[in-house]
C-alpha cells in the first residue's frame, strides 16, 4: 500500500518542494489538503496569507522539509516584498538568518555579563561556573598547545567552542534554528580561523622560514611541493566549514524529515508517533562535539604551523591528533 | 533538467553516498578498535584517549559529511 497524503498540513514545517517545481500559490486554509507535483505534503505556511502572484514568488520553499523558526512564522504573515528573500537554500529570509546570529552573541554576551559582575576573590556560583569553564578551556588547550601558546591562543579557540556550541544547541530548541545549519556562518568562521592560522604562522616564524615550510625537505621536489602544500593549507578551512555545515544542517533535515512523517496513512495505519523525538541524544551528543573538534582543530592547525622545537611541552598533542 | 540527467544523478547520488558510508564505517571501526585496546591496556589513561578517539572520529566522519552535502544540493534537481 502507497502512503497517502497527509490530509492534515503540519503548522510546524515550511511547505517543501520535493521536485523543485514552481510552487502555486496556496490558499489561506490550514484545513484544504494540497498536494505538490507528486510527493508527500510537507505542511503549509501556516495561518494567513497575503494571497496573490507576487507573494507566491517569495515564499520559501526549499528542497528537504525543514521546520519553521518563529521568524518564518511571523514573516508569512508580513511578507510581501519579492527582493527579501531567498539568500541561500536552507534559509528562508535575509532577517531570519541575522535573528539567529545575533540572539546567539546577545546570549553570550549576557552570560558574560552575569558571570563577570562584582568579582569576588572567592567565587559564588555564577563566577564559579565561568572560572570552571575559563580553566578547564584554558587546561585543555594548553595541553595541545603547550605552555607559552596555549595561554595566548585559549581565548580564541575558547570563545570558538562556546560560540559555536550555543549555536548548535539552539537548533534543538523548538521555535528556533540554528545559525551553522548555514554555510555563511560556518565559512565565514573558517576563513577568520584560516588567517589567524596564517599571520600566527608568518609572525612565529618569519616569513622566510613560512614560505620555506611549504617548500619543504627536497630542495628539487619544490616545484611539486609547493602547490600540494598550499592546496592543503586550503583544504583545512574548507574542511572545517563543511564538517560544521553538513553535521549540522543534516541533523537539522533529519528531525524535520522524520517530523514530516507524521500524519502519513500507509493503509489503514496513520503513523502518529514523533520519530524526531528519538534522535534528539543524536543530535546533542553531535552538536557538542562538531563544537569541539572546531576548536580542537583550530588549536592544532596553530600547532602544526609553529616552530617545531617543542620536545616537552607538544608531546600530549600527538594523541590528539 | 534533461531526463536523462536526472536519471542518471537519481542512480548514482545514492550509490556514491553509500559507498562513502562504507569507507567511513570501516575506517570508523579501525579507530575505534584501536581505542578500545588502548584503554583496556591502560584504563588510567581512559579518558585522554576517549578525548582523541572522539577528534579522530570526527575528523573520520568528515569525509562522509562531504558526501552527504553534494546529496543535499542536488537532493530537489532529481
């Protein structure tokens, strides 16, 4: 027996396009079942529409079901305008992608505020939980960096940590999403990592002995070295932002697709049970970590480009990588 | 797009995903085994070797996440 459409639009996720056909325009009725070109529905926009041929052309339909934030539950209500829309596939609107940024720094923000206000030299709990985290940071990174680097270099790859794990979480939050489920955040962070790696690579060691690290051993291989050198030192950066956008934004189409699911008859069975609801350990144990291995891999790109004449200090970091 | 495209990314993209699957498994399973013995050698050092069992297997699954991306773009031309 084929699954059915689902009768029922889901309020909760953006109407998708399975095909990536045109989309027609939809009427104001939660209640009216509408079908696409041949898939399953993946839910309506909601409430109200404006109606009309140009707001058809600037809703959001994108190819995977995703659910709806609460600024896309908002702007289907306000959007009439053709040219605020569309900055990239998994993102509906240009202001639904600067909400989510920005409430992730203003969350971070106060969270330092809070930790940091009337200092004690004995703390209390507030001060207490941010020296735990500042110190077990600052321990970890000075055991892949050693001494003089990781002191330098912890409130770099500290604050990449806790800013891309607030980012994460908020995506498991329900009327949110999170902001590295797009490859502008993701690559605009690798790319700031790829210069900081550089300048700290040309400032250690002078820049003499930095071009010479891409030359490499021997002299006559050089010619052959060198562009392998430099499209690694490429590779890094674009790798970073893929692992973080394809983790994040994958677990993202995960719990929406298995959300779409409910509500589907297959004969006379209609599945009802949240199967999101079993991947959400998943997601958090993966969010977690993508944040982890960011600063990680942060620190040991700082690692690798420094002079290697550690011998006491660096030797932890050869389990770590 | 031309049907004949469409076919043939509709047979491949699946194909290649999985195949990118079956290497990360493997190379996954290696790392892990590895961690494994390691601990059960020296169960003090348990928990600096979870830490770089965890990175190793992040960076592993790295390479199954390009795949499952070049999927997700072309997930709605098929």
């Amino acid at each position: 027996m084929e699954p059915q459409v689902n009768p029922r639009p889901e309020f909760f996720l953006v109407a998708s396009n399975p095909h990536g056909e045109e989309a027609e325009t939809h009427s104001g009725a939660p209640e009216a079942a509408h079908t696409t070109e041949g898939g399953v529905t993946e839910g309506h926009p909601g409430e109200g529409h404006e109606g009309g041929e140009h707001h058809a052309a600037c809703v959001h339909h994108p190819e995977s079901p995703e659910f709806k934030d609460f600024v896309t539950l908002i702007l289907d209500k306000k959007v009439t305008d053709v040219k605020d829309c569309y900055l990239s596939p998994t993102w509906g609107t240009r202001l639904t992608f600067y909400v989510f940024y920005g409430l992730a720094i203003v969350f971070l923000i106060l969270l330092t505020k809070k930790v940091t206000r009337n200092m004690k030299r004995i703390p209390d709990r507030s001060q207490g939980f941010g020296e735990l985290m500042v110190g077990g940071l600052q321990g970890f990174f000075i055991s892949i960096l050693g001494e003089k680097y990781g002191r330098r270099y912890t409130p770099l790859c500290g604050t990449i940590f806790l800013y891309i794990l607030t980012m994460n979480l908020m995506g498991l939050i329900p009327a949110f999403k999170a902001p590295t489920s797009s490859i502008n955040t993701t690559a605009s962070l690798a790319i700031m990592v790829f210069f900081i790696v550089q300048w700290h690579g040309i400032r250690e060691n002078g820049f003499g002995n930095y071009v010479k690290h891409f030359v490499g051993e021997p002299l006559w291989l050089a010619p052959l070295l060198f562009p392998l050198h430099i499209i690694g030192e490429l590779a890094k950066p674009m790798s970073l932002a893929l692992r973080l956008f394809g983790n994040i934004s994958g677990e993202d189409i995960l719990m929406a697709s298995l959300a779409a699911l409910v509500g589907v008859t297959i004969g006379f069975i209609k599945l009802s049970i949240p199967f999101q609801a079993l991947f959400f350990p998943l997601a958090l144990m993966f969010s977690t970590i993508q944040a982890t291995v960011f600063a990680v891999l942060t620190a040991v790109y700082i690692l690798l480009i420094s002079p290697h004449e550690r011998h006491d200090e660096g030797h932890a970091a050869e389990a770590g990588h | 797009m031309d049907s004949n495209i469409i076919m043939n990314v509709g047979f491949s993209l699946p194909i290649g995903l999985g195949m990118a699957v079956i290497g990360s498994g493997l190379g996954l399973g290696r790392a892990v085994a590895g961690a494994m013995e390691a601990m059960g050698r020296q169960p003090e050092a348990a928990g600096q070797i979870q830490t770089a069992m965890i990175i190793g297997c992040a960076l592993i699954e790295a390479l199954t996440i390009y795949a499952l991306v070049i999927s997700l773009l072309l997930i709605g031309k098929v």
